[in-house]
C-alpha cells in the first residue's frame, strides 16, 4: 500500500505523466520505424509507394530524435528521486501507469499473435508480414518483460536501468542513420521534393498547352503565351533555379517539354536492387514521367483523331 507519510506532489504528476507519454511516442516512433524499413527493404508489388514510405520515415525519426532522449532524461530524474526517497516505490500514480503500460503491451501482444495466426491460416505469409508481426511482438515483450521486472524490483540500487539506457541510446541511433541508407539523406529528400515539384509543373504546363491548342487549334509559340491575367495563371519555373522550363514545338501537333532533374525517379536512396521494377515515388498514372539525372525530355504527340474539336469539353487525350 502507499505510504501516507509520502504524498504525490505535482512534481510526481509530472515527471511520471511525462516519462509514460515520451516512453509511448518513442515506442510508436521505433516500431513505425522498423516497419517503413521493412517495407522498403522487402518492396510489395502491389503496395509500394516511396514516397508514403519516406515521409513515414522522417515522422518517425523525427519522433525518436525527440522523444527518445526526452524519456531518459526523466527517467533519469525518477530515478534519482526515487534513490533519494525509496517511498516512492509505491506511489499509487506510479503503479498505475506501470499496470496500465503493462495492459497495453500485453493487449498488443495478444492482437499481434492472432493477426499472425489468421494470416497463416489464410495462407496470405510474407516476409514483410512475418517480419512486421515480429518487430511488434519483439517491442511489445520487451516493453512487458521491464516493467514487470520494474514492478518487482525492491530497491533502486540496480545497474540494469543504466545498461539499457545506454542499449536504447546506442539502438535509436543506429535506427536513425540506417533511415539514411535505406531512403538517403535529408540532402536527398530535399532534391526529391524538388523533383516531385518540377512533375507537377510540368504537368501543368503540358495541361495548358492542351487546352490552348483545343481552343485555338495550334500550338503555343512559346509558354508565355499560355499566361492568363483573367485566370491568373502563370507559368512555373523551376522550383530551385528559378529558370523557365524548355518547350519546344516539332509539328503542328506535337511539342516537347524537357527539365533538369537532381536525381532518376527510380533512385531510392541505396537500396535501389532490391526495388527496381517496383513503382516509381510518382503515383501509377505518373509514370510516362519517369526520368534521370540531369536533362530530360519528353515529347507529346495530340491524336485530333482521339478528340473532337468542342470548346465545351476539356482535356484532349495524349499519346
């Protein structure tokens, strides 16, 4: 029972709140993590999106980078409370938070196992299944297996917590600069967006030109021409160099759009064996976008045969 000489102060309230809920982001973070990873590594032909994966990434390191060194801090501060004051050992707020921890992970082990056992029985095993289901069970384990040790423990005199700071600390680390070789540097990333911007654009401007020659039945002399002060659209220009994209007009019904790319869209940072012929980071009706390093190009044909002239109607197939 709780000693009644000793109150829960709101200094307790505090670093006890704060540990659980730092300990619970870092948990989520780890395991979302090592999940991303999973799917990067063992790339699903029929749900791979880089993108989705690499965002996720940077949410959960961002997340750990944070949390993880904000939970032993106060874990730090507990403990040396709790030297100080033994007492403490059997603050009711502190028992709750270790029985409701310990609920959780036993609730997540439980739903782990009987997702893998209906999976088996359904004949649906992966490897990226298998290894997802085993880094929960493997978290969530862990989680129960100190907690419990936590709660029986009977003095706070134990090199264990030190030992397994010192193993978290080492383990988030490494965790975070794998997310370097698996989706690349935040250098990487950047030059990524730039390039996801330069698709859009060039979608834009491919989208205008067709609607300037359905309308007008011939090409624009140049992309100026598309600009609308009535609409207020402008033509873009390069995200990063400020510099107007290239067009260029073949015939009368075919034109050329090129740009210049910092990475190739099927460069996934440095694992791209284990992820050529899956999709691209642009989504499936992006893929006649796909490009390399540097300058690329890509020319439009209109098939008038394909659209019938309509000022009413919008978009013109492109082949």
């Amino acid at each position: 029972m709780e000693n009644h000489n000793i109150k829960t102060t709101p200094k307790d309230v505090f670093l006890h709140l704060f540990n659980i809920v730092t300990f619970y982001l870092s948990v989520i973070g780890f395991i979302t993590l090592y999940i991303q990873y999973t799917n990067a590594l063992f790339p699903d032909p029929l749900n791979y999106y880089f993108t989705f994966i690499a965002n996720s990434v940077r949410v959960s390191t961002s997340i750990l980078f944070v949390a993880v060194p904000a939970y032993l801090l106060s874990a730090w501060f507990l403990a040396k409370d709790l030297t100080s004051m033994p007492e403490k050992r059997n603050l009711k707020l502190r028992k709750w938070l270790i029985y409701f921890t310990l609920f959780i992970s036993a609730i997540t082990i439980i739903v782990d196992l009987i997702i893998f056992v209906y999976n088996f029985l359904d004949g649906e095993l992966t490897i990226q299944f298998f290894l997802k289901v085993l880094i929960v069970l493997l978290v969530a384990g862990a989680v129960f297996g100190y907690y419990i040790w936590e709660l029986k423990r009977k003095t706070s005199k134990s090199s264990i917590p030190r030992i397994l700071t010192v193993i978290v600390a080492v383990v988030v680390i490494i965790s975070i600069i794998l997310g370097f070789f698996i989706v690349g540097t935040p250098a990487d990333q950047r030059e990524r967006r730039f390039d996801d911007e330069r698709i859009s654009n060039l979608q834009t401007i491919q989208a205008q030109i067709v609607d300037y020659w359905s309308r007008k039945d011939v090409l624009p002399e140049r992309l100026n021409n598309l600009e609308d002060n009535i609409l207020g659209f402008i033509v873009p220009v390069d995200p990063n160099t400020k510099e107007d994209y290239e067009y260029q007009i073949i015939d009368p019904l075919t034109f050329e759009l090129c740009a210049v790319f910092s990475r190739s869209s099927q460069e996934f940072g440095l694992v791209n064996q284990g992820m050529k012929g899956y999709s691209s980071p642009y989504d499936s009706f992006q893929q006649n976008w796909n490009h390399d390093v540097g300058r690329t190009c890509w020319t439009r044909n209109i098939d008038p045969d394909l659209y019938k002239i309509d000022k009413l109607n919008t978009p013109l197939p492109i082949r």
